[in-house]
C-alpha cells in the first residue's frame, strides 16, 4: 500500500454523481482535504474522517455558487481560487 492509498481525508462525498463540465457524469467519490478536492475515484468513503452519503444525489465538484453569471464582469473576482464544500437541505 503506498502512502497515497492510506491518506485520510477531512470529507468523503461518496457515491454521488459527479457532474463534470467537458467530462460529463459519473458515479465516483470526491475527497477534500484543507477545503480543496485531492481526489475523485471510487472506494474512498472508508478513509474520509467525515462522509457525507450523497447516493441518488448530483455533485457538482468545484462549483461552489451555481447561481453565478459565469461570464459576467461585475461577478468575476480576479486571482480568487477559493473553494468551499456545502450542503444545500
């Protein structure tokens, strides 16, 4: 087992499915760690210190505001790279 396989992560999204602008769908786990994704694959729920079921749910790595006008100036903040995990009720 190599040191990448036993990492822990802070949050495991597991069996959700991914929405994946240019990729598509697909039914995969999604890990953070620090509040940014360092994995996608499948069987990571185990090594998650916090799992969140999202079976029969869509996850949408990376987007953390649907509802913003990509595109639109007056919503573009320049050099941002943030990225936050939520759960919508």
């Amino acid at each position: 087992m190599s040191s990448q396989d036993a990492m822990k992560f802070d949050l495991v999204v597991s069996c959700g499915t991914l929405v994946i602008p240019g990729v598509g769908e697909l039914k995969a786990d999604v890990a953070a760690t620090g509040g940014k994704i360092v994995a996608i694959g499948q069987t990571l729920a185990s090594r998650g210190k916090e799992v969140i079921d999202a079976q029969g749910k869509h996850v949408f790595p990376g987007l953390f505001d649907p509802h913003t006008h990509i595109g639109d100036r007056k919503s573009t903040r320049l050099n941002s790279s943030h990225t936050d995990i939520s759960r919508m009720p």
